[in-house]
C-alpha cells in the first residue's frame, strides 16, 4: 500500500505566498482578492516576461490558494501539474476543450457520468465532434472501434458511476497509445488511494474535488492533472472562459486534503459492510461493489486498488418508482441528495439524475433502471447504518 503524501497546501505557504513573511500562519489564509497590485508598468512587464512563482495578476489567472491546491494534488497524483476549475464539469470540459478540435472522434465509456455525456453531445457536437459509447471493460470491443475510425481522445472512469465497474486502465492506455489517442480517467471515485491512473499509463486525470477531496458537501471544484504542457493547455482553456476556481473554494478543498486518507478509509470500509449486508438481503435484487466476489472485476480490484474497494454501493430494488419512494421515505436520517461523498451517507437515483441525460434505451441498455439505487457511504457508525437500512429495505417489502 503506497504512502500517503505529508505535505498538505498548508505547508506550501513560502511557494506560493507573495507575502511569504515570517511569522507564517500554520494554515494559509484565503486571499479573497480579485486583483494584485504592482508598483509601477517595469513591475508588471516584469512580471509578463517571466511569471515568476509567487507572483500573481489576477485571480482568474492565478490565486495563491489556488496555486497551493494544485500543488498538492499534483503530487498526491504523481503528475508533474494540476489545474483546478470552478467544477468537476469545469475541469472535465476544459480538458476535452484542450485535447479536441473540430473533426476529432471522442470514445466514451457507456456508463460515464451523464453530465460528461450532457456536455459531449449538446456542446461539443456543435464543434462537430463526434461521440462513440463503448463498454470500456470489453477491450475488444474498443480495440475494434479504434481499429475503425480515427479516435483523438478516449474518457473512462476508474470506479465507473453508478455501477462500480473497474477497467483495466493501463490495457486501456495501451490501446489508446497504439492508435496515437490521448486516455483520460476521471479518478473521482477511486481517488489518489487507491489508484494513480498516470501512472498506469494514462495521459491526463480528472477529479470531481466536489466530491472526495472535499469531502464535506459544502464547496464545488475541479482538477485536470497530467504533464506540464497539457495542464498549460487546459490552463488556458479554464483561464479563458473564466471557468477558474475561487480563492475560499480553494482553501475548502485544501482543507480536505488533510482529512481525505481517513475519511476515505472508514467510507469504504463501512461500503465493503454494506454490500455483503446488501447482497444478502431479500429486497435487493442486484448489488454492485468491488469488494464483492460477485462483482464481474473483483479479481481485478482486489489486484489494483490496494485495498480501497470505494464508498459507493449500487443496488437494484423493485423497477418501480413507489418502491424506490417507500425505501427513501423510510430513512429519515439518509437523505436523498443527488451527489456523493460527504461525510454523511446519501442516497442518489441515477435514473431521474445524474443519469438522465442519456435516453431512456440507452439507460435500459447500459443496466440503469427506474429501481437502481446509489448509496455514497459515509462516515457514521457501521451498526446505524445497518440499522438504518434495514428499515429501509422492510419498507420495500409491505
């Protein structure tokens, strides 16, 4: 099991302060300012010419929070730069934005998150970029779509939304290398943890800082990591449309980091609990998690997610919307609220959120149904939870 880097944002103050006096504060101060100032036009030129580090104009274009966050999530990812934006849509759509121009071929796992879907064919289509869904854990299914057409990028995820499939991302970098494509892992639910996907071979990552790396429900961000020159790009895509990260929402995120490793550890311990509680209970027709034997690459997981099997538990309850209410309304203390990963657990419904960008075939066809349930697990006690749940699933069965 790799070791968990130290050095958290706070300890980044001397790099990334333009104060940078002593005494230091032990956590960095939010800069909540829009703008630097210079003492004359040889001090702005100055700062033009070379962009010396801890020097900063504007905060769309730079912020000492900022910077220190994505210093630190550089590293935790093993990337040689990082870039954050306002979302994880933000960073996701800068990313594309960066790798694709007019006339590319993009090649999208099936059971993507929808809002990635959204954005591929509502926006980018506009640009004639064309989208392909494939089942990114069949590799010759995607080798052959490659060996078709001309791909520029490839998007995949590391624990996929909502059904915790595990794909074989340095096959997948394979594959994508072989054609001259460019992979690219949303690494949301998996995090740093469990899994680094540059170092299997993908090209760049991408986090929903949302959701883990926050950690708390209470802020909204984005990540791109990967080599320096492709950040530059992203960089300058996220700077031009003003998609850039505040300077508290920064601090917010930094502030998890510290947390993340124990937070991220009790969430799928306790998600581990859940699905063998899950997969044996009457009222769950089908459960999906790594951790269990059942699941289709839990030999895979076992091999490469150095024991964090995730905190998302999916199940299948009855395909009916009054069965769905009845579990819902019978958990009193598990609110529905559709994102993932705070402390307190939660429950989504993929069909009538996150996932209702695709068409109802497409839903159908790639296993999300009306009685498909997502858990994001978290913090709280195992026994409550099993308690919880209980109730909830007896509810199921009137």
């Amino acid at each position: 099991m790799h070791s968990w880097h130290s050095e958290t944002a706070s300890a980044r103050t001397a790099k990334t302060d333009p104060e940078a006096e002593w005494p230091r504060p032990e956590t960095q101060p939010i800069y909540q300012t829009s703008v630097f100032t210079f003492t004359d036009v040889d001090d702005v030129m100055e700062y033009y010419a070379s962009r010396p580090a801890g020097r900063y104009l504007y905060s769309r274009n730079g912020n000492p929070n900022v910077t220190a966050v994505e210093d630190a999530v550089a590293t935790l990812e093993g990337a040689e730069a990082a870039c954050f934006s306002a979302s994880g849509m933000g960073a996701i759509s800068a990313a594309v934005m960066a790798m694709c121009q007019a006339g590319d071929n993009v090649l999208v796992s099936q059971d993507i998150y929808g809002g990635t879907l959204v954005f591929l064919r509502q926006v980018l289509a506009s640009y004639q970029v064309k989208v392909t869904l494939a089942d990114f854990t069949d590799l010759a299914s995607v080798a052959a779509i490659l060996a078709e057409s001309t791909v520029r990028l490839l998007i995949a995820e590391s624990l996929t939304n909502p059904l915790m499939r595990v794909p074989d991302i340095g096959r997948l970098a394979d594959l994508a290398h072989s054609r001259g494509a460019v992979l690219l892992i949303d690494n949301t639910f998996a995090t740093p943890l469990a899994v680094h996907p540059l170092a299997l071979g993908a090209d760049l990552v991408a986090h929903s800082a949302t959701k883990y790396m926050g950690g708390h429900s209470d802020v909204s961000g984005g990540v791109v990591c990967g080599s320096l020159s492709q950040i530059d790009r992203v960089r300058a895509v996220i700077t031009a449309v003003g998609s850039n990260l505040s300077p508290s929402d920064a601090w917010l995120i930094a502030r998890g980091l510290k947390t993340l490793p124990l937070r991220f550890a009790k969430q799928c311990t306790n998600a581990t609990q859940l699905a063998s509680f899950f997969a044996a209970h009457p009222a769950v027709h089908a459960t999906w998690h790594p951790s269990l034997t059942s699941h289709p690459e839990h030999a895979h997981a076992k091999a490469t997610l150095q024991g964090y099997y995730g905190a998302i538990v999916t199940i299948q309850l009855a395909d009916d919307i009054a069965v769905v209410n009845r579990f819902m309304r019978a958990l009193p203390e598990i609110p529905f609220a559709p994102s993932l990963a705070g402390v307190t657990t939660s429950l989504s419904h993929p069909w009538t959120t996150s996932h209702r960008g695709f068409s109802e075939d497409e839903r159908r066809a790639f296993g999300i149904s009306e009685g498909l349930v997502r858990v994001s697990v978290g913090i709280e006690h195992i026994d409550d939870l099993l308690q919880e749940f209980g109730r909830g699933l007896a509810a199921c069965q009137v």
